[in-house]
C-alpha cells in the first residue's frame, strides 16, 4: 500500500505540474491577439542577420559621391537636406543654379519619379539626378523658375526619414503669386554623419481634378512650413 501511495502521489505531482505550465501558456498567449508572431521569433534556415555588418573593406556610404561634397549644414537634418534641394534649383532668369550643390544631396543610386499624362493617362517615368539636371538646366536658368516649400510633414524612424513636402512655382522668387502648387515626398536615410535625398516622388496640383488637400496645406493665418 505505501508504494501505491508513492505512485499515486507521483502521478499527481506530474499532473499539477503540467496543468500549471498548461495554464502559464494559456496565459501568455491570451495576451497576444490571434494570428500575433511570436515575441521571439526564429529565423528560418538560411536567413541573413537581421543587422548585418559591411563587409571588410567596404568604403561608407559617405565616401562614394566625393566629387559633389556637401556642406554640414545643408545635411545636417532632414529638414535642412529638403530646404538645399529647393534652393539649389530656384533663382531668377539668368542666374546659373548650384548643381554640384544639388548632386551632393543625392545618394549616388537616387531616383526621382513622376507622371506625366500620355494618351489619357499617367504614365510614370523615372529620372537620376543627373537627368533631372539635363532636363531643366536651360528651363529653370532660362526663363527663371522658383520652387518654394510652404508647409511640411515629417515622420522618421531609426536612420530613415519621409519628408511630405508641399511646393509653389513662380517664374521669379520676387513674384507674388504662385503660378502652380504640389507636392514632394522626399526619403532620406542618416549614415551616421549626414542624410542623403534616396528618392523624391512628386506631383503637380491638377485644381479640377487633384487639388491639394487641406490637411498639406498651410494652417490659415500662417506662412511657412
């Protein structure tokens, strides 16, 4: 009978402890909603590190545009790379642009991107920077062209940053009224020591069948971003 007792003791133990692990995972995954990962989830056979280091020898990001340097101010935010890109393409008729200050903006693999209407519909195109600076050299110094933030949106997270930037174009920055409107969405990414333009997205305001909507544009009652 004793050695029955001991069995019998022993199955409950078994049982209890099973019963609270039992309850432990009933309790922690009741906190996650169904369908939620894991809080630590495996990497499958094969994955890269999830922060991988540059190989030896690779040169920084920094070093691989060192013809066009760029000042520390105009990349030392965001908000502040934004701001070059804009005067480093506006001024009067006449006046040659700063395109070397333009390109030091730019990672050296950067894209711009638009559409453009083509037989009834948008077609989107791709420039580098240098195209873009091919493109509207003659334009904007020819006949003057002036490209102006007037409010903006900032969300950023680690090294990266999304700028939502709305514009005015006027021939001249002397002029008054605006001409037309629309709106930049600039990303950059930090290196550690400067930020640099990855990729603007732009379009032009269409007043009849995209106009801007209010929540881009200035808060009545203020001028600037």
């Amino acid at each position: 009978m004793p050695r029955l007792r001991v069995l019998h003791l022993s199955r409950l133990s078994v049982l209890a402890g099973l019963g609270v692990v039992a309850i432990s995972v009933a309790l922690a995954t009741a906190q996650l909603p169904p369908g939620h990962p894991p809080t630590t989830p495996q990497l499958p056979p094969g994955h890269p590190p999830t922060a991988p280091e540059m190989p030896p020898g690779h040169p920084p990001v920094g070093t691989a545009n060192p013809v066009h340097a760029a000042s520390a101010e105009d990349v030392a935010s965001a908000e502040a790379t934004v701001l070059a890109y804009y005067a480093s393409i506006s001024g009067p008729a006449g006046v040659p642009r700063d395109w070397n200050r333009f390109r030091s903006l730019f990672l050296p693999d950067a894209r711009m991107y638009t559409a453009r209407q083509n037989g009834g519909r948008a077609v989107p195109f791709t420039l580098t920077p240098e195209q873009f600076v091919n493109s509207n050299r003659a334009y904007f110094e020819g006949a003057g062209y002036d490209e102006r933030e007037i409010t903006r949106r900032v969300e950023r997270f680690g090294t990266m940053a999304q700028v939502w930037s709305t514009y005015e174009s006027r021939r001249n920055p002397a002029d008054d009224a605006a001409y037309g409107r629309g709106i930049n969405a600039f990303q950059l990414i930090h290196d550690g020591d400067r930020w640099w333009i990855a990729s603007i997205l732009w379009d032009y305001e269409r007043p009849a069948q995209s106009p801007i909507p209010a929540e881009y544009l200035p808060t009545p009652g203020t001028s600037g971003p």
